[in-house]
C-alpha cells in the first residue's frame, strides 16, 4: 500500500517537502522526459495537474497550474495562472482545455476511474491528456504503479481513447489519451 493517498495526506506530505522539492526532482525528472512531455502539449488551454513549483509547464504563458499544495505553489516559478484546487473538485466548466497534464501527479489521485471521468469532461473534444508516471513494480511501495491495462480500462470508463503509450526508461512511462471529436 502506498504511504501517501488521498487528498489531506498527499497537501500535507508535499506542503512538508516543499522546500526541498526542486532538488530532489532534480535527481529523479530527467530532462528528455520533460522535452518529451512538452513536445505533446496541444492548444493553448492547457491544465497542469499537480503544477506543483511548475517545472512541467511553466514556461506556457496561457497555461494554468493547479494544486493542492499551498507550499509548493508558493515556490512555483509559472508564467501562466496558477490555482490551488484539487482535481476531484474541478473549479472550470466543462469542455474548456485543449491538453490536460499530469507528470507524477496521477497516481495520487484517490480514484483513477472518477479522475479520469473529470478529466474528460474538462477536455474539449479532440482534446488530450497526457500522464507522466512511474512504470516499474519496484516502486510500488511507495506510489501507485498501474499497467498499461489499469490505463486502458480508465480510459475507457471515460471515453478517451489512449493513443501512444510509452516506456521512457525502466522507471517511467508517458501515457496519451485523446477524446474523441464528438
Ligand atoms: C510529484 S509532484 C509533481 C509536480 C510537478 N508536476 C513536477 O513534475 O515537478 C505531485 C504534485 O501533485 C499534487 N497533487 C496530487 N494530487 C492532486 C490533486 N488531486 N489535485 C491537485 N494537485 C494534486 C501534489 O500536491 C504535488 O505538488
């Protein structure tokens, strides 16, 4: 079982780390990882989930970065709209982004069936989500690990469709997933 899940456990474990947060990204987000994730982002409204100090999209002048940390967005260096709001309880109407990201903040999501239906509902159609998160079992005392099938069958419950899944090395994977233009 993970140690950190749900929403009050995962503001305070990241409120506390906080201050150490961007060293020890540093050691663990490799930069091809970060241009790969970039490299996917569509459109304009882009929602960073989990924007955490903004390493991800911070450079993005129309994206907004959302989290449940106060701590962290304290530190956040973001050219865009930052909110402190969790993905469970979206604070935007239906249909307004054109790329949801999530990198290393899905698998702290207590439902990734009901996340992935609120995801949906946030994209417009032909709109994407991208997820970048760990791959391998070694981790999973610590976080969430899901297969590529756990992917699949969320996507699914919500109607996206996955289109690109990838190992980016033994540690990590970028998940795709569209919805369809209706
Ligand atoms: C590992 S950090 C990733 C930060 C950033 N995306 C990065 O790559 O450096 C995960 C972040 O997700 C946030 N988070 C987790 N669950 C969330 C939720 N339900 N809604 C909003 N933010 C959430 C945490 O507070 C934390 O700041």
């Amino acid at each position: 079982m993970p140690v950190v899940q749900g929403a009050a456990k995962t503001t305070r474990f990241f409120d506390r780390i906080a201050p150490w947060y961007d060293r020890i990204n540093a050691q663990i987000y490799k930069r091809p990882w970060l241009e790969r994730v970039r490299s996917e982002i569509q459109g304009m409204r882009v929602l960073d989930v989990g924007v955490g100090t903004g390493y991800t999209t911070g450079n993005l002048a129309t994206s907004v970065g959302m989290d449940l940390s106060r701590e962290m967005l304290k530190r956040a260096r973001y050219r865009g709209h930052l909110i402190r709001a969790d993905l469970m309880h979206p604070p935007f109407r239906a249909e307004t982004f054109d790329t949801l990201v999530f990198a290393g903040s899905f698998y702290y999501l207590p439902s990734p069936y009901e996340g992935t239906k609120i995801v949906a509902d946030l994209l417009r159609p032909g709109g994407r989500v991208l997820i970048l998160s760990p791959a391998t079992q070694l981790l999973a005392p610590f976080v969430r690990v899901y297969r590529p099938g756990d992917y699949r069958r969320f996507m699914e419950g919500a109607r996206l469709r996955i289109v690109h899944y990838e190992r980016l090395n033994w540690a990590a994977c970028l998940v795709i997933a569209e919805k369809p233009n209706a």
